[in-house]
C-alpha cells in the first residue's frame, strides 16, 4: 500500500513550483556571471532566462506553472519576450 503525499509537504511545493525554480536557478546563474565582472554576458544569460520562462508559460497548462502565471497567457509571455529583448540591446551597448 502506498503511503498518502502531503500536499504542504516541501516536495509538494517543489513539484508545484518547478517552473519557478528552474528559472530562479537561471538567474542566479546570470547574477554570479555578472558579478565576476562580464555584466554583458550576465545580462545576456538573464534574457535567456526570460525567453524560456515566456516559452514555458506559453506551452505549458496554468496549473503546471505555478507562480510564473500572474496574469493572462498572452499577457505574460508579451512582458517577458518584450523584457529580454531590451536586455539583450542593453547587454549589447558599448561603456555599460
């Protein structure tokens, strides 16, 4: 017999939060980059970030999300291409 899963246990929460700490790893990855000094190629890293968690909340369902679904789908991943792009010309501009 197969004993029951709490739902408020921590692993319940990592399940249902998932999306949210793959891309909280990404931009930890984009801050330690940048703070070695390359802020362009941390910058860089942090929109690539952004595009897979647009892309993430645009194929994935609502529920597998989690608090990556703050507003509508469209909304979202609007918000976020529109966000990595400006830094991705911002990471691009000479004397940052």
């Amino acid at each position: 017999m197969r004993p029951t899963r709490d739902p408020r246990s921590l692993g319940a929460a990592v399940r249902r939060q998932a999306a949210l700490l793959s891309v909280l790893v990404g931009v930890a990855l984009a801050v330690a980059v940048a703070l070695t000094g390359r802020a362009p190629a941390g910058g860089l890293i942090l929109a690539a970030v952004l595009v897979y968690a647009a892309v993430i909340r645009l194929v994935a369902p609502t529920a597998r999300v989690g608090a990556l679904a703050v507003r509508s789908r469209v909304l979202d991943v609007m918000v976020m291409v529109v966000l990595a792009a400006g830094l991705v010309v911002l990471s691009g501009t000479p004397n940052l």
